[in-house]
C-alpha cells in the first residue's frame, strides 16, 4: 500500500497486525511494550482541561458486558470518548440475552450493525475467544471467567514499569485467591515475560496445584512472601465464595492474609502496593495501607484509562 | 534512477536563516510581549528551541517554548496498516491571548500544519498563530501558508528533503535526494 507523504516523514510508524486482544498469554514482549509505550503518551491527553482528540473520529465501540463491572466498563468508555470514538454499553440485563438469545447470536447482530470494536466482559472463559473467532470486528476481552483479563494486567504493568524505572528483574507478589483470578493469570503470564520474578500466596485451597509450571514460585506465608517483593498486588477476595469452604471464614483469612500496618513493615522500604478494586477494606487489605505510602491503587486506576486508549488505537484501522 | 544526495544547505546557512527568522519574528511582533513558540515533533523541536536561544540573544528575554506531537490529529491515521508511534505533547503554560509561532523544519502539504492548529485549539485560544518553517518545498495540498521561511526550495514530488540538526543526527544540514519513487 502506499502511504500518504506524510507517514513516511513524520516519526517512525510501527506494524501492529494482532485483530483482537484476548489475552496476555498470545501479546509478544514488543506488543506489550508497544502498548505501554503508546499508553504513556495517552496519560498526556487525560490531564489536558479538554480531553479529548479527533484520532477515532467516526469509529464506533460497542462495550459488551455480560458480567458486573464498573470500573473497567467506565474506563473503556472513558477510553473511546477521549479519541472521539462512539462507544455504547449493553450490559446483561438489558440485552436480549435474557430473552434466550444465544451469545453468538447477539454477538452476530452486533456485528451487523457495523462496530469497529467490541469490548467483552463474560463470566464463562473463553466467550471473547469465540466471538473473535465469529466476527470480523476486533474483540478486546476485559475479563472472561477466571481466565484473563489483558487490560488490567497491562495497566498493572504500566503502573509498575513507571514507579520502578521498569519491569525486567523485578520481584512480584500476588496475593489473594489464586485459583479464580484473572488479574493473577494476566499478570503472571505478562510479567513473566517481561522478566519479572513472580511469588504468588495465600491458602492452599486458593492456590492452583502445580501453578508452578506457569514459572511462579509459590508461597503460603505472606509474610515470607512479601520479604523480598518489589510490588505487592493483592487480590479481592470474592467474598461470594465464602460458601464454597475455600476457606472457613474472613476473619480467618484475613488474620493470615491481610496486609496491615504491623506485617508490612517486613517488606521493603519502597514496596509498591497494589489492588485491581473493588476494594474489601480490612479483608485483604487493612484501610492505612490502601490509603498509604505504599499504594499505587489510584494510580492503577487512571493509568487504565490510558491503556485502554492505546489498545483502542492500536486496534483501530485500516482493515487489511 | 537514483540521483546522489544533495547538501542544498549547509550549517552556517540553517544558522543564518534561523537568524534572520528570528529578527523577523521580533519585527513582525513587535517584540516578545504575549509570543510562545511552539514545536512540532520531531525537527521543529530542535528548531523552536534555537530560535528561543537566538531571541534571548537579540532581546534578552525569555519565550516560552513546548513540544506538540500532532499523531492524533492526523488524517491519514486510518489509512494506513502501520501506526505512527505517539509521543507526548509538553505545553507547559496557557496559550490563551498569546500569540503561537508554530515552528517545524519543512513546510510540504500543509496537512501537518492544519493538524496542529486543531491541536493547539484544543489546548486555549491563541490571539494568533503563525507559522515558521526552515524549508517551504512547495506541493501544498491546503490553503496554507507560512509567515516565516528560511528557503524556498521548489521540489518534485517523489524528491525526499531531510533536514538534518545536530541534536538529532550529529550534523547540520538540508539535503535533497531521489526517493526512487
């Protein structure tokens, strides 16, 4: 294809070829710092006093959530307006889903309406794997069971990579139920491959069997696990779970698990701590810590913002 | 066939017609009272940053200076398969009231300009913008002209012209060679 005057001058243009982002598991190490780096110069337009630019101008997303959210939902949306793109949400509840309308269905009338991306939340692993498989648009998963969730564990990394300078010999410790986190999966797959040690803890009925074999170390004392940590991330304990006798009750797990005044003092100085939200306050994470020194939560939250817009913008195009 | 690389300027000419630019700049103004400048990524950077040095010199006041990085205005960005890399925007004051020289190394289809005018909108409301360029080559797409031109250099269309400054390449100097198309 020829390229207008302009692209071969103006700053080095660089291949994205990848349709959909459906997890950190297929993203190379340059995918992801192509993500980051573009994420980076997003953060720019989000403190600007008028946020928005023209790039996606007449490009519409469609926000696709069959499972609860709202911060990643808000953020994605965020993410569109600010390049000027259309975004539209559907939750479950008001979606023809409750009708009996199959996922694939919906998904095929979506994409009759000509979308350029669709943004799917789903609590079955997989359902955005099928869709990308369906629908010639773009599918950015944004959670799908316990499975993955690409953009947080890129907005995690991003957050990490600008506290700390950068990611590769970096020691990460998750946290938390194991066993049915995504953000865990995401992040352990991603940080791997950006050269990060990673320890993941808590109980052993939240901690997969042979996890190892993803490249972690494992861990069942947090405070042993935090020892050494660069960046603490803890986990939500879905509280919901409580009656699947994962563990007895939250008061015990948070006597063991929860990162408090008192244990943290064994970790680093300058020990970055983190949590995808929602926050359960004095469960897995005792209130002065999230609201401390040490946390980066907010941070995470408007570095999302970023991330998104640059996977928007990496993903939107001229189809080939 | 590829015709071999030619200097059409050399430092100390770049130099002297940023002079000039310069004097003309503070002519035209008659001053440096509200001016900023404003440099386009990547070479009209390099080339605001030594016309504020050159304007402290002749008038010993300091002018603002920022970075604009037009990628997200473009209009060829869904055109092409490659994305062009963003960088960030660094305008470190308010361009409302103030008069905006927007500065970049060649002036050719006038496309840049018109999007860095949508951008420089969206950051205030500028009294005026003006634009200075170190090479006008001519091949204008849009109704745009610059207000301050170093040289005027008639190109073909499949001619590619660098601008070459020390701060980028090690050396200063405008170049013009066959593309092969």
């Amino acid at each position: 294809m020829h390229l207008p005057p302009g692209l071969c001058s103006r700053g080095f243009a660089m291949k994205w070829e990848r349709k959909d982002i459906l997890g950190m598991k297929d993203l190379s190490v340059e995918e992801i710092h192509m993500i980051l780096d573009t994420a980076e110069s997003f953060l720019e337009v989000s403190a600007r006093d008028i946020k928005k630019v023209p790039t996606l101008r007449g490009k519409t997303i469609i926000n696709f959530f069959v499972e609860a959210s709202t911060r990643t939902r808000t953020s994605f949306e965020i993410a569109g307006k600010r390049l000027s793109a259309d975004t539209i949400n559907i939750s479950a509840s008001a979606s023809s889903l409750v009708k009996g309308e199959t996922l694939a269905d919906t998904a095929r009338n979506l994409e009759a309406m000509n979308p350029d991306v669709i943004v799917i939340r789903h609590s079955c692993a997989g359902a955005p794997h099928m869709l990308a498989g369906l629908v010639r648009q773009s599918i950015i998963n944004a959670g799908d069971g316990a499975h993955e969730h690409p953009s947080q564990a890129l907005l995690d990394m991003m957050t990490i990579r600008n506290r700390k300078g950068g990611l590769s010999g970096l020691n990460v410790t998750i946290v938390g139920d194991i066993a049915h986190s995504r953000v865990a999966r995401s992040n352990i797959y991603g940080l791997n491959k950006m050269g990060v040690c990673v320890t993941v803890a808590g109980p052993a009925t939240m901690i997969p069997r042979d996890i190892q074999q993803l490249g972690v170390k494992v861990c069942f004392s947090l405070e042993e696990a935090i020892l050494d940590a660069d960046v603490i991330m803890m986990l939500r304990i879905q509280t919901e779970r409580e009656q699947q006798n994962i563990f007895p009750s939250l008061r015990e797990y948070s006597t063991f698990y929860c990162l408090n005044r008192e244990n943290i003092k064994k970790a680093k100085k300058d020990v970055l701590v983190m949590h995808p939200g929602p926050v359960n306050r004095g469960v897995e994470i005792s209130p002065e810590i999230a609201d401390g020194v040490h946390s980066v939560i907010l941070e995470q939250v408007t570095n999302g913002v970023a991330v998104r817009m640059a996977l928007l913008y990496l993903l939107t195009g001229a189809s080939s | 066939m590829m015709t071999p690389k030619k200097v059409v300027m050399d430092a100390a000419e770049i130099d002297r017609s940023l002079t000039r630019i310069a004097y003309e700049i503070l002519e035209k103004n008659k001053g440096v009272e509200d001016l900023v400048l404003v440099g386009i990524r990547t070479g009209g950077v390099f080339l605001a940053e030594r016309l504020r040095r050159k304007i402290l010199d002749i008038e010993g006041a300091e002018v603002p200076c920022g970075i604009l990085d037009i990628t997200l205005y473009r209009d060829d960005l869904l055109l092409a398969n490659k994305k062009p890399k963003i960088k960030k925007t660094d305008i470190p004051f308010s361009l409302d009231k103030k008069k905006v020289i927007l500065v970049d190394d060649v002036l050719f289809t006038g496309r840049t300009i018109r999007a860095a005018m949508d951008a420089l909108i969206d950051f205030g409301r500028p009294r005026s913008i003006q634009l200075a360029v170190l090479i006008d080559r001519g091949h204008r797409e849009l109704p745009i002209r610059a207000d301050f031109v170093g040289e005027n250099l008639p190109s073909l269309l499949w001619e590619d012209i660098s601008v070459n400054l020390i701060e980028k390449n090690g050396c200063d100097e405008v170049v013009i060679e066959d593309s092969g198309h």
